[in-house]
C-alpha cells in the first residue's frame, strides 16, 4: 500500500513504476526465495524487507537507464553523465573512466563515437581533459 502511495504522490513517470498484483505476487516470491537462502521453512519481517528493497532497487534503475529525451542534445548528456560519475566517485581526484562514461552514454541511446564527438567537443571548450592515454576524462573545474 505505502509503495501506491508513493508512486501517486511521487514525481515518478507513471508509465514506468506501478504496483500491480503480479509485483505483489514477485514480492512474496523474492521473499520466499530469500528465506530459503538462510535456509528457513518461514518467512519473516527481515526476508520481506529484503524483497521490498530488491523491487525498489529495481524500479530505480529502470528510471536511472531511461532513454534520453527525443530532443535532448548529446553535448549536455555526456556532460551530465561525466559530472554524475565524477560526483560518485571521489577517490580518484575528478577522473573518470571513459569505458564508463561510454557505458552510461548507451542507456541513453548514444554510441560510443557520438560521446568521444562530445568530449572533443567539451575538451576544446575547455571544460573537459582527458588523460594522455585517452582512458579517462575530467573537469578542469569541478562541476557544480
């Protein structure tokens, strides 16, 4: 029920996270399943919290790998892609790996060539630099 709720209320797009019977019938399987793996005749509270965190994990990553918008501008993704991972990743001094990078991209509908295209793009602004061996990119100041 809270899980309605919070799809009816939240800012999520509808057409991709729902509740329906058969997620609830994948609830009680994965918390089924999960009790099996400690090797339990019974469910408890601790397999169905695990169920409910699989599924919101889930339906996460399905917003987080959505397409791009059909008008969106392959510039400001690989931007918006290459200051995400440099967010996340704060042990290796703003660097990010470009097989990541070109990872992300693909979620968004963009091929490899379109985001080296982009970061030539933002190297010769200098917004971006990338590495001698071309292997990882990162801001010449930080993004914001």
């Amino acid at each position: 029920v809270a899980m309605r709720d919070e799809e009816k209320t939240g800012d999520r797009d509808s057409r991709k996270s729902y509740t329906t019977p058969r997620t609830l019938l994948a609830i009680l399987r994965l918390s089924q399943a999960h009790a099996r793996t400690r090797f339990s005749d019974r469910v408890e509270r601790q397999d169905f919290d695990e169920a409910i965190r699989l599924m919101k994990a889930s339906k996460e990553s399905v917003e987080l790998a959505a397409p791009a918008k059909k008008n969106a501008n392959p510039l400001d993704l690989v931007y918006d892609i290459v200051a995400d991972l440099s967010r996340r990743d704060t042990d290796n001094d703003g660097w990010v790996d470009m097989a990541h990078v070109v990872s992300m991209a693909g979620h968004k509908a963009l091929t490899k060539e379109m985001v080296i295209e982009a970061i030539e793009n933002w190297e010769s602004l200098s917004v971006l630099l990338r590495s001698e061996d071309k292997q990882t990119v990162r801001f010449l100041v930080p993004a914001a």
